[in-house]
C-alpha cells in the first residue's frame, strides 16, 4: 500500500473511495470537516437517522458526479473515548469494506476539530490503514482470487508536507508488525532457528547502532546453556541463541534486554502433546518473533534508548534423542531442574536467556515475552495477555502503553507462595508446578528464578499472538502482539529520559 498526503480537497486524486469521517455528539452525528462541498451526498444518511456517527459505523453514499464516485461517511464514535487505538480500528474497518468491494483505492479526508494530538490521529490512520490490509497470502495458488483484494493507493488530504514524518513513522511500525506475523505464519519447516538468525543478521543493515551476534551450538555449549540443548536434543536442526544489540542512546548507562520464546515448533517433546493442541504450534516462536519486530521498528525509528534483544530459538520435537521427563539439566547459572514434563519447555529456553541477560549484560530492566502457557488462554482468552512484574511501576508503564496499541494486558501477581510447587526432590527446580491450577502463574515464578533481582516484565502471549479468528487490526493466526506494545513503551521510556 502507498500513502501520499495532499494539503487540500482541491488537489485530491480520483480514487474508488472518499472516506469522510464523523463524531458520535449529543447522539447526532458531528462532521469533522467543512461540509459545504459535501451536503448533497451526506445529508441523505443523516436526516433519515440511518448513519449517526457511532463508532465504526458506516453509511455508503454513490456520488456519480463527484471525482470519486462513492463516499463513506465513517463514524468515529465519542470525543471522550477517542485515542489513536480507537482510530486505528475505524480506519482498519474501511479497508476491510473496501477489500471486501474489490476496491483498490481510497481517499481519506483528515479530521478536523479532533481533540487528539496529530500524531497520534495520523499515526492511528496509517496503523489501521497498514495492519488491516495485511494478508498472508503465499500459499494461495488457485484460490487468491476468491479473497477480497488488497488496498494499493491512499491519498490522506488535509495534511502538511512536514506530516509525512509521522506517516512514515506509523509505516515503519506496521512494517515491524508485518515483518512478526510473517515470521510466525510461515511454515515451522522454513522459519528454522537458522532461519531466524539470518533475518536478525540482516538487522545489521538497517543501523550502524545494531550489532548482531549469533551463538552456534558450539558456542552454546560453551557458555554452559543445558536447558537450550536439552530442549534441542529431539531436533534434527542446531539451536541458535540471537543477540541483537542496538545503542540508540550510547552516552546513557541505561539498557534494557527484550527476550523472546523462539520454539520454531512444539510438538510437546516426549511428553507429546495431542493432535488438536499441536496444529498451532509453529506459532510457539511469537515471542522470538515480536521482539525481532520490535528492534526492527525502534532501530528504524532511531530512537534514544539502549536495547538487547534475545532469541534463544530451537524446535521442541521428538525423537531418540530427546531430553526425557524424570531427566535434571543445568543451565548456564548453574541451577538445575528436573524436566517432569517436556511440553514445559519455553520457560526452560528462556531461563537461559534471562541468565544471559541478567549475568552478562546487568541491564537496567528486562522483558520477556512468550507464548508460554494453554492456561493463559484458558484464564484470559485471545483477546488478552497476561502480565508479571516485580516492580509494579514497570508493570503499569506497560499497561499505559498497551491502551495505546490495543495488545491487551492484565496484571496477574507473582504469588510466592506457589513457588513451594517449583520444589524437586533431586534438582534445585521442577519445570512445571503440581497440577494445573495457576499454570500461568507457576510458569512466571519459574522464570524468576533466573533473574535475579532486576527490574523485570514477563508478558504470556499465548492468546492473542495467534488467533483463531479475524480482530480488528489483525487477521486469523499471527498478530504481531507485542511489537507495537514494546516499540511505545520504548518510546516512552526514550521521553522520560530526556528530562
Ligand atoms: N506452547 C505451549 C503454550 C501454548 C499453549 C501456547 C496454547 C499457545 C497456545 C507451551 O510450550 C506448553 O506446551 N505449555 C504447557 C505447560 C504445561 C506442560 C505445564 C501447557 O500450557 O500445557
Ligand atoms: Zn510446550
């Protein structure tokens, strides 16, 4: 999809599609645009009382004498419930109806009047614009041609030439997304830990800030990661541990370390899982995923921070060599755990890269994401995450991003007293807790144990990584959850610092 800007109505470009937009005020719709030029298409709608401007509403109106010959009146809903995520869907909500005409262009009138700063207006359009014209479409031969088409040309009018910055920004950041969902809807036979490190190799092009190391098996070995190649041992492809490092901000001490689940696939290992619950797990490397998208954007976007980003990436598959349930492994800090079930193999890949992170670079806060457990879907479904934190203001600063986003979070508690669960009777640690209650919550205190005490944000994406079903900005399978989440939180942060 292009995007150009105009300054005016006047030096618009024929397109299938006008888009005029409106609020939802004292239950009438209020145009948010002078609506002299447009009274005789738009007043039908409106006095019949059949579009009144609530939020995502739609009113179509064929306008055979204008230059383009239909016109949506697209409702935006209430001033008081406006931000840039509430944008961002009702502009996605225009490319899905226009797809779905077959349409292939659109001309979009800014609104005006909008008590919403202009970046975030702009920024909103463009991500709604961009995330819901994704499809993942490769492996459609025959059958492309009976989905809806995609958006080729948007002309935004009433913007300043100075405005395409922002636009660009809003670009970069759905290419980051788009560059997460790929990664996850490929084949698991294509997105291989080898794989992944080449697409982190090739972030090196993108800044002289970036510096990309990727340790071999051997190098694994080495820094002692038993967990990593004990989850490896069943698969006929080596482990890689990725490490992208971008200084954004090289004067300033502070760092952080984003670490995300690479399993390019899990079949459960031994502890085989069952067929249904199987089929989606080429998604089980969403977090790996959503950080690469997330370094993407913040390195494209030069912004003044200081971020590692982790992968370490295997498949969990099955074979004679396999690590197997009852067996103790010992991870690079040399704690021990005994594997009483091999389907928990994501937080034992991480603890490596929580250790790594905590041992060798000392950041000041860590963050990790993962698809880590079936009950993070069962307690909050696919529309939310789960987030832990041991400090409760890193916590809240990714609640205040995700709002902006709509990756959804909600706090659970790091509740101590679970972790009696975690005891072994021949290893310092089990991998899994006594049954299945709290699995969320006993996989966290897992992972705390590798941590140290540094500030430290674990985010289970296990729902809304991977959907089942088309929401909002986003379509069936892969999301990208956690790229535009990680990307405002780094933008936050690179605010805060400059005070
Ligand atoms: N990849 C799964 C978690 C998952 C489940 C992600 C469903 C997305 C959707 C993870 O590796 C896993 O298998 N976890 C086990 C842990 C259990 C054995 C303690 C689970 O959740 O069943
Ligand atoms: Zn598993």
């Amino acid at each position: 999809m292009k995007i150009k800007i105009v300054k005016s109505l006047n030096q618009k470009t024929k397109k299938d599609y006008l888009v005029l937009p409106f609020l939802f005020e004292k239950k009438e719709p209020k145009a948010l645009f002078n609506i002299s030029k447009f009274k005789k298409y738009i007043s039908g709608p409106i006095s019949s009382k059949d579009f009144s401007g609530k939020s995502k509403e739609m009113s179509l109106v064929y306008a055979p004498l204008s230059q383009d010959k239909r016109i949506i009146l697209l409702g935006l809903g209430e001033m008081d419930k406006m931000d840039e995520f509430q944008i961002a869907e009702s502009y996605a909500e225009i490319v899905k109806f226009v797809k779905s005409k077959k349409g292939s262009s659109i001309n979009i009138l800014i609104p005006e009047k909008l008590n919403l700063a202009k970046e975030d207006l702009i920024k909103g359009i463009v991500e709604g614009l961009y995330l819901s014209n994704y499809s993942f479409d490769k492996f459609r031969h025959f059958t492309k041609k009976d989905l809806p088409s995609s958006i080729k040309d948007v002309c935004l009018i009433g913007l300043e030439t100075k405005d395409m910055a922002i636009v660009k920004k809003g670009e970069v950041i759905a290419d980051g997304v788009n560059l997460t969902r790929d990664l996850v809807n490929n084949n698991a036979d294509d997105e291989t830990p080898q794989h992944l490190a080449k697409v982190a190799e090739d972030f090196s092009k993108i800044s002289t800030k970036i510096k990309v190391t990727v340790f071999d098996k051997k190098r694994i070995e080495k820094e002692n990661m038993g967990l990593l190649l004990a989850v490896n041992k069943g698969s006929d492809k080596d482990p890689v541990f990725i490490i992208v490092e971008y200084k954004g901000n090289p004067s300033s001490k502070d760092t952080s370390v984003i670490v995300g689940k690479g399993i390019t696939y899990d079949t459960g290992g031994l502890s085989l899982k069952p067929s249904t619950s199987m089929d989606t797990m080429k998604s089980d490397m969403s977090g790996g995923a959503a950080v690469l998208g997330a370094m993407y954007a913040i390195a494209n976007l030069d912004l003044k921070v200081n971020v590692t980003c982790i992968v370490p990436a295997t498949e969990n598959a099955i074979g004679p060599k396999s690590y197997k349930p009852g067996d103790v492994y010992v991870n690079m800090a040399n704690k021990s755990v005994e594997v009483k079930n091999t389907d928990a193999e994501g937080r034992l890949i991480l603890a490596e890269g929580l250790s790594y992170a905590a041992m060798k670079i000392k950041p000041s806060r860590i963050i990790d994401l993962a698809s880590l457990t079936g009950a993070c879907v069962v307690a909050l479904g696919e529309d939310v995450a789960a987030v832990f934190s041991n400090r409760k203001e890193l916590a809240e600063a990714f609640i205040e991003a995700s709002k902006r986003t709509g990756d959804h979070l909600w706090q659970m508690p790091l509740y101590q007293k679970y972790k009696e669960q975690l005891k072994s009777d021949i290893a310092d640690l089990k991998n899994i807790g006594s049954g299945r209650e709290a699995g969320t919550i006993t996989a966290a205190l897992f992972l705390q144990e590798f941590v140290d005490d540094i500030p430290w944000v674990h985010i289970d994406i296990a729902g809304p990584a991977f959907l089942s079903k088309p929401k909002g900005l986003h379509p069936t399978q892969a999301s990208g959850m956690g790229v535009r989440l990680l990307t405002y939180f780094f933008e936050n942060l690179a605010e805060k610092q400059k005070i």
